[in-house]
C-alpha cells in the first residue's frame, strides 16, 4: 500500500497562487502540478478571505430562498391560465366514441 504524498506549505501557497492569475484554469493547473483538482481546491478554500466565503454562503442561501419562494406561489402567468374549477386544460372529445 502506498502512503499518501504531503506537500509543504510552500508548495500548496504557490499553487494557489497560481490559480489567482487570469484565464488559467484550475484543473489545468492541478494536471501541470500532478495533483488532483479537489486536492487544489482544498487548499485554495481555506486561504479565502473571511468575507468572500461569507459572501457565497449568502448568495447561496439567497438563490435557495428565491427558489423555495417560486416553488411554493404560482407565477402570475400559470394562476390564471384555466377557468375556475378546472384542473387541467379544457379536452376536445375523441372522434369514434360513444
């Protein structure tokens, strides 16, 4: 059985770095460095500021409230599509029965 690599702290701040720069791609860099792109992006997580993962856990948070809101009310255009009473839209009789 292997043992799992460990890279130094160095090596993981350059990495990031890396990453930082524009119009690279992380799993470029990752396949460029000869790590996995989830390893990276382990690293790259924690060395976020405080207040940029806040931010994404409020835009998260904010998108799934907008979502749960949408699933729960009817939109304007669908509540009055069908006349009172109906369930579903109005069916034309078959040709050859009855």
């Amino acid at each position: 059985m292997s043992k799992r690599k460990k890279y130094s702290p160095e090596f993981k701040q350059e990495a990031v770095e890396l990453t930082r720069m524009e119009g690279v791609n992380t799993n470029q860099i990752a396949k460029d460095l000869g790590i996995g792109a989830n390893m990276l992006s382990q690293w790259i997580f924690p060395l976020l500021k405080p207040s940029r993962r806040i931010a994404r856990r409020y835009e998260v948070r904010k998108l799934l409230s907008k979502l749960a809101a949408s699933l729960q009310s009817p939109s304007r255009s669908s509540r009055h599509r069908w006349p009172r009473g109906t369930l579903s839209a109005p069916v034309a009789p078959r040709a050859g029965l009855g």
